[in-house]
C-alpha cells in the first residue's frame, strides 16, 4: 500500500521563511534568485576564466598550448563528475548543492590567486586540479542546481520562463569579460579573484539560504498556481502517521516521468543535447583564445572581447521566442534550427575582418545561444518530466562540460599545427550538422 503525507512538505521547504506567506506564486522569486545564481557562476564560466589566460601563461610559465590542456583535464574530469552532481540536486535539493558550490568556488578563486612560477609537472598538476574546481563548482554545480530549481516552479509556462532567465543571464556574461580585464587593469588578476571570492560568500551565499526552494511541492504548494497542497489521507491511520513523521518526503512530477537510463536511450535526448554540446565547446574554445583568436584576425583585444555585446542583442529575441516555441510545439523544431545557425557560424567566425561575414557570424552565433535556454532548460522536463530532472540534466550538462573541455585543446592544436584556428571550426561543423538529422529524426517519433 502506499503511503502519502498528511503535508507533503520538506522541513527546509518552508524555511526562513514560508514561501506561501508571499502575495504572489513564489515561482516568480525563484526565477529572479535563480537566474542570478546562474549569472554568479561567471568566475567558473569560460567567459570569466579567458580574461585570465594572459596572465595564468606569463605567472606560471606555461604555454597557451600547455594551460589549454590543464583546461582540458580539470574541465573533463568535473564533466564525468556531473552526472553525480544531477542526483545529488535529485536527493539534497537545489538549496544544499547550491551552497556547496558557491563555497568551492569561493574557495578555488582564493587558491588559484596565490599561483606562481612553476615547473610545467607541477603547472599542469596545479592548474587541472584549479581548473577541475573551478569548471565543477560554477560551470557545474551551481548552473545546475540553479536551473533545475526554476525548471522545478514552473510548468506551463517554463519555456518562456526560462528564456527570461537566459536572456538576463546573457547580458551579463556579454559583459563579464570587459568588466572582468577592468577589475584586472585595476587591482591585478589575484585581487580580482579574491575580490570575487568575497561577493560570492557574502552576497550569493546568503541569497540562497534565504531565497532558494526545492520546487513548489516541497514547500506545500502546487506548481504554477502556488494553492496550498490538499492533506491526502491514506487509507491506514497507522499508515497515515508512518507517513506524517517522514517530513521529508515529496512528490514531484509523476510515475509516468523518465528515468535518467529511459532518457539517454531515447534519440530525443540525443538531439536536444548534441547541438548544446557543440555550442558549448566552440563558444568556449573561442572564449578561452578571444585575444588571441582576434589576433590572428587583425583585432586588438578591446575590440574582439566587443564582440559579445552584440552577441547578447540577437540571442535576446531569439532566446524569447524558442523559450515560447518549446511551450507550444516539439523541441526538436529548435533543435533543428540551433543546429544549421552553429554550422554557419561555424564557417564565418575566423573571417570577422570580413564586414559581411562579421554580420552573418554574429547572427548565427546569437541565434544559437538564443536556442540554448530552451534546451537545456525547458525541453528535458517537457521530454521525459520532472521526478529524475536532477540526474537527466545532470547527464546533459556533463557532455557539455566535455565538450567544453575539449573545445579549447582542440582549437589550441589547430592553432599550433596549422597557424590558425580555422581548420578547427571547419571540423566542429560535423557534430551541429549530425544534430540536424538527429532533431528530424526525433520530431517523427515525436
């Protein structure tokens, strides 16, 4: 028989507070704290780490080529770690997890500020651990954890939710690297990072014992309407108060909701995760060398780090209306369309000296982030439901974290073999271009 609370409501639900006690559905503030616990994860992010690069090679005295495998090995190694973190959020909550990991992002950026000369043993040693931490804390754990919570509060309207969140997000990650090289030009690259550091535990950390819930259920609610959940009777009294004294037991989602080994033998899976991947790897490969990368190109540093200012402006519409398309129809529509942006961008971006290829580079690279909210976000729990969310995007993200972890190595290769970045985005083009048949394959067994 089974067993059903009298109050289906974690005791951490409704703690410092009872979210039903505000006047309007609490969905509303979890989107605000959620997003910008999103944005708080920058310092992990590799718009945030890329402005260091310089000053990472000339401290340590390893290469660009050395410093990208470092990158390489701690950013893989956080990836296969993931899929352990999406079942800690399942089991713990977002609120725990996202503690933890804004403390070990707190505490990386503090380490990694006091790294000097080193041999190239202990250069890579050191600085794949400092990566692995950085990439796994902020990149990982707190993304994660922060983005499964507002996919949680929201049902109906996820998809646009969730675009709102990426589009604010989106300008303040534009702007991360500029603000980040002033920070540096002022205060040096270790005082920004412990600057950093301080904002985090101070700020963020409270923010998210104060403001972050588990999902609407867990704090006595109903999801989109925030109504109080009905007391459910079971029909044993000694049953009824078995149950009672599990406080801690909630029921999110159905019976009906995949689990995460259903999820990842479904073609569906693969099509809405292939493209976020590729985009992941390329944009953080291309991150990760900017300077260099604008170099090549003719651009000095103030001017290529411009370019993800307009960046933000096109990916904004487009990150609201694939937030409300994956509302209204199949996934696989935006799959489809990140797919052919990335593989026109992908074939433009090493000519931005070139005004029309510039334009079209800009275009496609914003379309495709703008797709990115909408599947990382909202087409999972559209696909396979909300009970194994955690583990399911868990499994999601980690291919992300590969695949930007191998972005870098791989464009770094390209630039040591041949002279030039080209040769590795005329290559990365394959994996977008395969997620376009995937995404039509998917949408007949739609």
């Amino acid at each position: 028989m089974t067993l059903t609370t009298d109050a289906p409501t974690s005791s951490l639900g409704r703690r410092p507070f009872d979210p039903a006690r505000v006047p309007f559905y609490y969905g509303w503030v979890i989107l605000v704290v959620g997003t910008i616990g999103i944005v708080a994860s920058a310092p992990g992010q590799t718009n945030g780490v890329s402005v260091f690069t310089d000053d990472l090679t000339s401290t340590t005295g390893l290469t660009r080529l050395q410093l990208a495998i470092a990158y390489l090995v701690g950013t893989g190694s956080s990836g296969l770690l993931l899929g352990r973190g999406g079942r800690m959020i399942d089991r713990y909550g977002s609120r725990v997890i996202a503690l933890a990991a804004v403390v070990g992002l707190s505490a990386t950026l503090v380490a990694l500020s006091f790294v000097g000369p080193m041999s190239t043993t202990v250069g890579l040693v050191v600085m794949s651990v400092g990566f692995g931490c950085l990439r796994f804390s902020g990149q990982g754990l707190l993304t994660l954890s922060s983005r499964t919570m507002v996919a949680q509060w929201f049902d109906r309207r996820r998809g646009l939710v969730s675009s709102l969140s990426q589009a604010a997000g989106s300008f303040v990650f534009a702007a991360t690297p500029a603000l980040l090289l002033l920070l540096i030009d002022a205060h040096g690259f270790r005082v920004a990072w412990r600057i950093l550091a301080v904002g985090l535990l101070v700020v963020v950390a409270t923010m998210v014992i104060v403001f972050y819930r588990v999902s609407p259920e867990a704090a006595g609610m109903t999801i989109d309407t925030g109504v109080p959940l009905e007391p459910v009777r079971s029909l044993g009294d000694d049953e009824h108060q078995v149950s009672r004294n599990r406080s801690t037991a909630v029921t999110v989602g159905s019976d009906e909701d995949a689990t995460r080994a259903e999820a990842v033998r479904d073609l569906r899976f693969w099509a809405v995760t292939l493209p976020v991947m590729a985009l992941a790897s390329t944009s953080t490969a291309l991150t990760f060398h900017i300077v260099d990368f604008g170099a090549e190109q003719g651009l000095d540093r103030d001017t290529i780090v411009r370019i993800f200012v307009p960046l933000a402006f096109v990916s904004l519409p487009v990150t609201l209306v694939t937030g409300w398309l994956v509302d209204v129809t199949s996934p696989m529509f935006v799959a489809g369309a990140m797919g052919v942006a990335q593989v026109i961008m992908y074939l433009t971006v090493g000519h931005l000296n070139v005004t029309l290829l510039l334009v079209m580079a800009i275009a496609m690279w914003g379309t495709a982030q703008g797709c990115f909210s909408a599947l990382t976000s909202a087409a999972l729990p559209r696909i396979f439901g909300r009970r194994h969310l955690g583990e399911i995007a868990g499994v999601q993200m980690s291919a992300m974290v590969i695949g930007s972890a191998i972005g870098p190595a791989f464009f770094a290769l390209s630039q040591s073999l041949t002279g030039s970045y080209r040769p590795a985005l005329w290559v990365s083009a394959v994996v977008p271009a395969a997620s376009v048949v995937l995404a039509v394959a998917g949408r007949r067994r739609s």
